[in-house]
C-alpha cells in the first residue's frame, strides 16, 4: 500500500477530531475509517462511527477548538503510527500522544489506539 494514501487517511480522520458538525464528521469517517472500526485509549474502548463521532462531540463540548497537531507519521505494510499534540482552540498544548493504526486494503482505518497521559495521571 502506498503510504501517502495511509498518510492521507491519517489527515481526514484526525480533521474529523475538530469537526463540530456530526454530518461532516461522518463524511470525514467515510473517507477516512472503516464502518467496522476499532477505537481505543486509556480512557475508553467502542466500535463503529456512532460510538467514535458521539466521543469526538462530547471530548468538543470539553475543550472548545480542539486539534490534533500531526509531529510525525511513520507506515509501513498496514500499519501507521503517529505522533501528535493536542491543542485546544488558542493553540495551547494540553497533550502529546501517539495513534497505532491499521488500515484496510482500501487504506481506511479499521483499528485506531490512542497513547497518552489521562488528565490527572501522574
């Protein structure tokens, strides 16, 4: 698989974290992650775009201006990892993390694992 067409994934689905609007957001999905999708972090475990895009609006709702800054990306045969900062809407760092993904055939994500410090983790 071509990894800029990983990398391209990786850019629309991180773009859907700071949609506000859920039928944007779903069309971000559908270009970007499998139906079927996996998803977990420290702080949660769900499947599919209902589950993921109801998490992405309330993780909005507490940090208005939410993004996911990409600082590395880094693929090779199915899988990706990438590293990024979240940032809230004045663009002040509240999190470094790393993503491991797994991409269909089609290059969508199918399994997406999110690393980083819960709030109030020492």
């Amino acid at each position: 698989m071509d990894n800029s067409v990983q990398k391209n994934m990786w850019k629309t689905y991180s773009k859907a974290w700071s949609e506000p609007d859920e039928g944007k957001r779903l069309e971000l999905f559908e270009k970007s992650v499998s139906p079927h999708c996996d998803y977990a972090d420290p702080l949660i475990q769900m499947g599919g775009y209902r589950a993921l895009s109801g998490y992405m609006a309330e993780l909005q709702k507490q940090v208005p201006g939410i993004k996911f800054v990409t600082t590395a990306f880094k693929t090779h045969h199915d899988k990706s990892l990438a590293q990024w900062n979240m940032v809230d809407g004045n663009g002040n760092l509240l999190a470094p993390g790393i993503s491991a993904l797994t991409h269909s055939l089609d290059g969508r994500l199918v399994e997406m694992s999110g690393f980083f410090d819960p709030p109030g983790a020492a």
